[in-house]
C-alpha cells in the first residue's frame, strides 16, 4: 500500500512518536523537578465562586460521560 506523499514517516495512525517521547520527558523531567506539590497549590480555585464554577464544570463533563472505568474505583483489581 502506498503513503501518501505528504504523509511523515513518523505518524503512524493517529499518533506521532517523537511527540509522545517529548511529552513523556517532559512530564518525567517535571514531576522529578519537585514542583507538582506547588503546582497543584497554585491550581486550587482562588475563590468560592470559582470553585463552584469547576464543580459545574466537572458535573457537566460527568453528565455527557458514558461512566466511570470499573479500574478506576479503589480497590479494583486489574
């Protein structure tokens, strides 16, 4: 079967595996850097008003959802 011709030979279906090499050293080099803690302080809502707005949010991306993974719940063996 041929490639098309503007087709990188680095795509192969829907991913890219230099992009998914960058982005796992990226995420590696960062949480080893010491900064997730801070980070996640930094990402609290700053006030109540916000906080109920990320609730809604999350609520609404629940409702269109087509449920939770079994392997996500505590306990749950592979």
């Amino acid at each position: 079967m041929n490639k098309p011709a503007d087709q990188s030979p680095d795509i192969q279906g829907e991913g890219n595996y230099e992009a998914t090499r960058r982005y796992d050293k990226a995420t590696t080099d960062f949480v080893q850097s010491g900064k997730v803690d801070q980070a996640a302080r930094d990402a609290r809502p700053q006030s109540e008003a916000e906080a109920d707005e990320m609730r809604r949010a999350e609520q609404e991306g629940k409702a269109h959802a087509k449920g939770e993974d079994a392997a996500l719940r505590k306990g749950a063996s592979k």
